[in-house]
C-alpha cells in the first residue's frame, strides 16, 4: 500500500499528534509506503518516524503568506486575518501538493490525521482519521456561556459566543465531502456525526487512538502502606467542554459530604481567559494542588501516584488520559457522552448524567472501594487498554479500514444532509 499523508504527529505532546506517531511508526515498519506531505515549522514527523525505509517526507511551503503571518501574529484582529490566511494558503498548497505526486507516485490513497480533509485528489480515496464531530467546543460554550461571563467577562463572552455560532454556520464546518471515508475513536461521534449532521455511519468507522503501552504502565513499587484518602487527578485542558468546573464542585460536595479526598489538576488554561479562577477559588485549597504544564514523560509518574483520573467531560470523542490512566492500572470516571465509556472495565464508573451530586457520588463509591479493599486488581484495567490501546491491534483495524476504503470509496464521497437547523436544539 501506497499512501500520501498529512496531519499532526509528534512524540512531544499527547492525545491525537503522539498517537498519530505511533501509527506511523507502525504502519512504516508493516511496509506501508507513506510520503508525508507538511510545513515542516509546523508538523515535522521525521523525529517520530526517524530513518525508516519507505518512508519519505515531501515539503508544502506556502512562503508568502507564513512570512506575513510571522511579521503580523502580534497584530489585533491583522493577526487573526493573516493566520487564517496562511492556513488557508497551506491547506490549498497541500492537496495540489499530493495531486502533483499522485501523478508521478500514484498512491492508493490519501490519509489525513486528526483533521478533515481540506480537499481531495480525482481518482485518489481519501480518508480522514478526525479529533471527532466538528463544533464540541463551540457547542459547549454556547450551553455555557454564563459561566463564560462569570469567570472571563463580558468582553469574552461577546467574542467567543459570536465564533462560536461562526464555527458551527456552514462557513465554520469542515468540508465533508471532501471524504470517502471517516474514522473517529468511539461510538459517541459516530452518532452525534449522524444525528448533528446526517452523516451515513455506513461512511464512519470507529477507531480508539493507541497508547505507548511502554511508557504507559502500572506501579512496579507501589506504597508499603495504603492512606485512606482518595488521590484522584484531573489531567487535560482547562476549557468548558472539560468541565472542571463540574469536577470541582462535585468533590467539594464530597468532601463536605465527609469523602476523604485529594486532589491534583495538571493542565494550562484554554482559550478563555480567566478559567484559572475555578482553581483557585476551589472552597478547599489546602486538598488541592495545580500543575500548569508537566512535561509529557513525566506524565506517567503523575498518574501513578494516583488512585483514579476523573475525566467528566462533555462529547468527548476519544479521551487519551483516559485510555493512559487504564494503562497505569487506575480506576477512570468518565462524563455521561464520553466516547470512552466503549472501553471501560468494571472498575470504572461512567457518570450517568453531569449533575455534581452524580459527580461526588461517584467519588464516595471510589473511596468506599479503597477504604474496604475492594479497589480491584489494578491489572484488570491494564489488561483493559491492551485489548483496545495496543499499537499493533489498533494499526490491524486501521489497515482493514483503509484498504475498504480503497476497494469502496470511488465515486462514493461524503453526503451529509445538511441539516444544520438541527442545531439549534442541541444549543
């Protein structure tokens, strides 16, 4: 198989770009062919593939319009115009890019990673493995905006509400024609991508993102003696759809309901300024302990001090500290619309609804377990993301996916239906 690819892959961050680098690695070392078109100041996935024979990377440069991004970033509302400029520019540059190359190297298809194909090649199938359902975000901050202005202002609220309803107008949405075929990580996108947008699921697999099952792995030297409090963390960005506000105010309700919990956030402030004060206006500080950026091999160790990661996040397609934290043998508790409620074990609790009284229950139940011994063998949960997380078995279906793609897509893209009025319901 011959493919032309594009997308975010690094060995530097988590979630969709490190994932992205192990299936590279791993499809390069099956003898897949893959020539990986990209801006190499924006993605360069040469450190993650290394030297590997067949595998070949091919610049897409759009010089003009990055040299004045880079002269204007800085600028008020200039800025903004040139950064979409430039990615305009780029995206444009990389399908005619892959179009020049299919005509000498003829691939067997095209395979965007963690975006939606931003054009496509006649006569090449295209896949797009995406992040999930465009406008999560989007959709979160419309159903929260009071908290929006309560935490960011007014000023805020306006700009982000206004983008917001942009992102999810048809200027704002991806081009779904442009695919054969998508993947996504769990059943929950699959769904929303039909019922949001009318996507066919008979044009969407379902595909968890594999973990470094190397780096990701249970405590070889756990404690000698075992402290009753709950150790539980809070891993990701700090934007509405992650709802730490929700996290937060469910363990205060625990602790005030006598859980004895502690509880550790490792995350940066999204884009809503202001956030940071769900953090530090938590009742109970002395319980609580805020990491703004650990470096991603440390992330292991911060997992492993841990007795369960707490994941309550709305429309959440496929959570990786979720699936990591299995890896380490944790107990998870994942939001009602979690995609990651596919890939749970009994030891696991997935919320029933985002209620912080649900929430708090939840937590009394883990520390319940931990008080009375009854937590489970921690390899349960790492026999948990070997079955769905390990590289080789995630990289099988993918190969299957694609190569039905191949067989199936010609003359078959993307319809949806656009029935974006159903929107308004859902906001």
């Amino acid at each position: 198989m011959k493919i032309a690819c594009t997308g975010f892959v690094s060995v530097q961050t988590g979630s969709v770009a490190a994932a992205n680098a192990l299936l590279l690695r791993t499809l390069v070392g099956r003898g897949v062919e893959i020539d990986f078109f990209s801006k190499p100041s924006f993605v360069d996935p040469r450190p993650a593939v290394g030297e590997s024979r067949g595998f070949r990377f091919v610049p897409a440069v759009n010089y003009i319009s990055d040299c004045l991004r880079r002269r204007v970033q800085t600028v008020p509302v200039i800025g903004g115009v040139a950064g979409r400029n430039d990615a305009q520019s780029y995206n444009q540059l990389l399908v005619k890019r892959i179009g020049q190359e299919h005509q000498r190297r003829s691939y067997d298809l095209c395979l965007w990673m963690g975006d939606y194909a931003w054009g496509s090649v006649p006569g090449l199938p295209t896949v797009s493995f995406v992040q999930g359902p465009p406008g999560t975000d989007a959709r979160s901050i419309l159903r929260r905006r009071n908290e929006v202005r309560r935490l960011g202002g007014n000023w805020q609220t306006l700009k982000w509400t206004a983008l917001a309803r942009l992102r999810l107008s048809p200027l704002g949405l991806p081009a779904f024609h442009h695919s054969d075929h998508l993947i996504v990580g769990s059943d929950q996108s699959r769904r929303t991508l039909w019922q949001l947008y009318g996507i066919n699921s008979s044009h969407v697999s379902v595909l968890p993102y594999p973990v470094d099952l190397n780096l990701f792995y249970p405590n070889q030297n756990p404690p000698l003696s075992k402290s009753g409090t709950l150790r539980i963390l809070w891993l990701g960005r700090i934007v509405p759809r992650k709802r730490l506000d929700l996290f937060l105010q469910g363990t205060a309700l625990a602790i005030t309901q006598g859980v004895d919990v502690r509880l550790t956030v490792v995350g940066c402030v999204g884009f809503i300024r202001g956030y940071e004060r769900l953090v530090r206006s938590f009742q109970f500080p002395d319980r609580l302990e805020w990491f703004h950026c650990v470096p991603r091999t440390k992330i292991p160790e911060f997992i492993q001090r841990h007795d369960v990661l707490a994941q309550p996040s709305e429309e959440e397609n496929f959570g990786s500290s979720v699936a990591e934290a299995q890896a380490c043998g944790l107990s998870v508790i994942v939001g009602a619309t979690s995609g990651n409620s596919d890939y749970l074990c009994n030891r696991d609790i997935h919320l029933a609804d985002d209620q912080p009284q649900t929430f708090a229950q939840a937590l009394a139940e883990m520390w319940r377990r931990k008080r009375l011994d009854q937590v489970g063998d921690p390899m349960v949960s790492r026999r948990t993301a070997e079955e769905h997380f390990r590289v080789d078995r995630v990289v099988d279906r993918l190969m299957g996916v694609l190569e039905s793609a191949i067989v199936h897509s010609r003359g078959c893209r993307i319809e949806s239906k656009k029935n974006l009025h159903r929107l308004g319901s859902v906001l």
